[in-house]
C-alpha cells in the first residue's frame, strides 16, 4: 500500500464516503432515538425506585423480631451470592471470552495477534459482569434497609467482586494447558452457594448474625472495596497480556452456544435454550464410562435416571442442601408461605432431572422407538425425580411444625402435596410445546406473535400455583390431598398428552 500523504487521504475519504452513504439512521433519528431510551430508562427506574423504598419502609415497620431483623439484614448478601453464582457458572459455561463462529472460522487461525482482537472481550465482559451485578445489589440493599451512602458502597463492592470473578475466569481460560486442567478461579461458583447456604443455615438455626455497611464498619468497608476494585484493575492488565494465548478450542464453544440461546430468549422459548445447555454441557464433558445391565422394559427408563444421578451428584447435593430455603423461611415466621416455597424450590430444581423425559417430549421418533404406549413411558421417566420431591417434601415438613398448628400425618401429607405440585409444575414446563407460527398471529408492533408465546414465560408456574392455592387456603390433610389429586392429574394428563 502507496505511503503517500495524499493517496492515503483520498482513500479515508472513499472509505467515508462509502460509509456515509450506506447509512441508514440520520444523526437527528439516532438522537430521538437515545433521547426516548433515556426518558424511558429514568422514568421506569424511578418507578421501581419509589416501589423498593416503600417496601422497605414496610419491612421497617414489620419486621420486629429479633429472627427477621437478622435475616433482614442478610438478604443483600444472599440476593447477590446466588446472583455471583450463577453468574460465574455462566461465565465458566460460555467462555467468557467467546468469539462469534465467523470469527473463529476465519480470523483466528490466520496468523495475527489474536490479543488484538480478544483483549476487548474480555474487558468488556468483566465490566458486563459489574453491571449486571450492580443494580440487583442496589435493590436488594434496598429492600434491607440500608441507607443512601451504605447502598452505594455495598453496590460498589458487590460489582467489584462480580468484575473480579469474571476476570479470574478469563485468567483461568487464558491459562489452561488441557480440558482437564483445574484453575482456583473455577471454584468461584461452588464456593459462592456454599456461601449461601452457610447463610441460610444461620437464618434456619435463629443464629444469623446481623451485618452492617454502616456506622464505624464504613470504614473498613471502603478500603475492602477500594482494593478490591484496585485488584481487578490489576487483574485486567494481567489478562491484557494473556489473551495472546487463547487458542481456537477455547473461544469458539462459547461463541456457538451464544447465537443459540439468542434464538431461543427470542422466541421465549426457555425449554429451548434449557435444551441448547444441557447440549453445551454434554458436548464439554465429551464422553462418559458406560454402565451396562440393569432392569428391562419401562424400569429401564427409571435405572438410567438412576445413572444419571451417579454421573452427577453435584444436583442431588444441590437439592439436598436446597432444604434450607423453606427452614429459613419458618424461621422468620413466613407461616403457611412456607408451603408455596417449598413448591417453587421444588420446581426449580427438578428440571435438570428430567431431562429423560424432555428427550421423549421433543423427540417424538424416539418416543415411538418404544414397545409400549407414550403415556407410560414418559411416566417412567418420572419415577426417580418424583421420589426425590416426596422425599424432599417429607424433609421439609418439620419446617411447617415451626409455624403450622398440626399434627405430624398432616404436616407430612402437605410437604408431600408440596413435592408432588413442584414435580408437576417441572413437568408441566419440560413437556411444553414451543410456539407455533402456523396458528393465527398477533399483531403487534415487533410483527406477529403467536397466541401461546406469552403464556411460555408462566409455564410451569401456573401449575406451582395451581397446586400450592388448596394448601394456602386449607394448610391441613384436606388441602393437602386435594393439591395432591391436582398434581397428579395434571401429571396423567401431560403424560399422556401428544
């Protein structure tokens, strides 16, 4: 290329008049445009803004006990570990540098400084990493109580860290030598909900300590965060010098996982991108040891759930330790809430457990593979996460003795009604059908829409609620058996269903 002043100019000048007249957006459109987004911005968060202050000034007012006042004051820091959790393990999933399938076919294996093009990355996903963060904490500090400095401070040490975190990652990715190498920062995750748990442990025993960002702890708390943030500045130039070493098999996973969880939020089909996931996992892990013999016929379906939970133990310790949740809450007196929890915990956590039956929903050839009839089938694939919700129901009943007036027979049948309306609310969501375009469309200003696309975001909570109402309103054994005949036909029926 000519080094000539004026050949150098006259190309800028052919670049920019080719950029100028392919444009589509005039400079006073772009500016109506951002001053519309802004005005919404402000007038929605003030809108949510006025609605935090006014539940805090009701928790104020009716959060007395010694109990509440403690868990009160624990919220901010269970709200924002689970948020750095799962935060962290999406980081961990998807990359975090990722690169798009374009870029990974044709840039990165031409011999270029691949820093060049990934050092933005990464500190653009560390500082994603610290928005995300930092408005949830702000709520959740909140809903606390705290005050307008002690707020902003606990903000700012919570997005440290979620930054923090997030650049340890790409350390980690910047610095594997193999898919089995290990890295501290992979941890990260695990560690944060072992956090959480020890949290509502303390709330479930009424030994919760009360921990405040205020008064002579401010100070110390703004050194804490001052470093920590002085840290993540240091950890990104360390990652500026590492992304040169990010290699093809480390960034391209990531970017082909992206464009499939984006079709799927699209088209809010969360069954969908719960499917993209599970796909991305399986695909990491690679290979598994085969486990030969077992039961014949339907039980087979059942013994391979069994495997499955060998094969994964972190979901049973997961739903296991999941039994603080409705203990934390009868301990700060949530009464028969306690009932509703537990049906949403349960519902939570059973997707990752019927992944059996999401195969037989949505491969329906598969599903014809078998001797015997769709109904049964799919029932069998619903045997061992429904003995798991039983048994979590069951665990949890002691939870309703500390704030229900019943006998133990009851109690037991309402934590078992509550297991089995999680089971069918999770099965409710995993046999849902995605959204049809062939039906009738809604007009909208976004095109058409199908009639059950909205009705998608609720799957499954419908069913939580559904079940949950005859304990709510009737917290003995006639309620319970009346959610747990509605659990069951619900059961039957999307069973059963083609």
């Amino acid at each position: 290329m000519s080094t000539d002043p004026a050949a150098v100019a006259e190309l800028r000048a052919e670049i920019r008049h080719w950029r100028r007249s392919r444009r589509t957006l005039s400079l006073g459109e772009a500016l109506q445009d951002l001053y519309i987004g802004v005005f919404a911005v402000l007038m929605l968060g003030s809108m949510l803004i006025s609605v935090l202050v006014n539940l805090s000034d009701l928790g104020d007012r009716s959060c007395v006990a010694a109990d509440c006042s403690a868990a009160r004051s624990l919220l901010p820091w269970l709200v924002v570990g689970t948020l750095l959790a799962v935060l962290w393990s999406l980081a961990r999933m998807v990359g975090p540098v990722a690169v798009s399938p374009g870029v990974a076919a044709w840039l990165l294996p031409t011999p270029v400084d691949r820093g060049e093009l990934l050092r933005g990355r990464a500190r653009g996903t560390t500082l994603l990493a610290a928005a995300l963060v930092a408005p949830v904490a702000a709520a959740a500090a909140t809903l606390a109580g705290l005050g307008m400095p002690s707020s902003a401070l606990f903000t700012a040490c919570a997005a440290g860290v979620a930054a923090y975190g997030v650049g340890a990652l790409v350390h980690a990715q910047a610095t594997a030598t193999g898919p089995r190498s290990r890295h501290p920062a992979l941890l990260l995750g695990p560690v944060s909900l072992l956090a959480v748990g020890a949290g509502l442990a303390a709330i479930a025993s009424s030994r919760a300590p009360a921990l405040s960002v205020s008064g002579a702890a401010r100070v110390p708390w703004t050194v804490g965060t001052a470093l920590v943030w002085v840290a993540v500045v240091v950890l990104l130039l360390r990652v500026r010098r590492l992304t040169a070493r990010l290699r093809r098999r480390d960034v391209a996973p990531g970017g082909v996982l992206v464009p499939g969880l984006g079709g799927a939020l699209a088209t809010l089909d969360l069954a969908l991108m719960f499917d993209v996931l599970v796909a991305h996992a399986t695909g990491r892990r690679g290979a598994v040891r085969p486990r030969r013999g077992g039961p014949q016929g339907l039980a087979a379906l059942a013994w391979r759930d069994l495997v499955r939970l060998r094969r994964h133990p972190g979901r049973v310790a997961l739903l296991a330790g999941s039994l603080l949740v409705p203990y934390a809450v009868a301990a700060v007196g949530g009464g028969v809430v306690v009932v509703l929890v537990e049906v949403l915990v349960c519902f939570v956590l059973v997707l990752p457990f019927l992944v059996a039956l999401r195969v037989l929903t949505r491969s329906s050839g598969m599903a014809r593979m078998f001797p015997t009839a769709l109904g049964p089938t799919r029932a069998a694939a619903v045997v061992v996460p429904g003995a798991l919700l039983v048994g979590h129901g069951l665990l949890s009943a002691p939870a309703l003795h500390r704030t229900l007036d019943g006998t133990g027979p009851d109690l037991a049948l309402l934590g078992a009604a509550a297991g089995l309306g999680g089971l069918a609310a999770g099965v409710r969501w995993v046999t849902g059908r995605p959204p049809d375009y062939g039906r009738p469309l809604v007009s909208t200003p976004a095109g058409g829409v199908p009639t059950n696309l909205y009705g998608s975001v609720l799957r499954g909570v419908d069913v939580a609620v559904l079940t949950a109402l005859p304990m709510l309103l009737s917290p003995t054994a006639g309620g319970a058996v009346l959610a747990m005949a509605l659990a069951l036909g619900v059961l039957s029926y999307l069973c059963g269903r083609r």
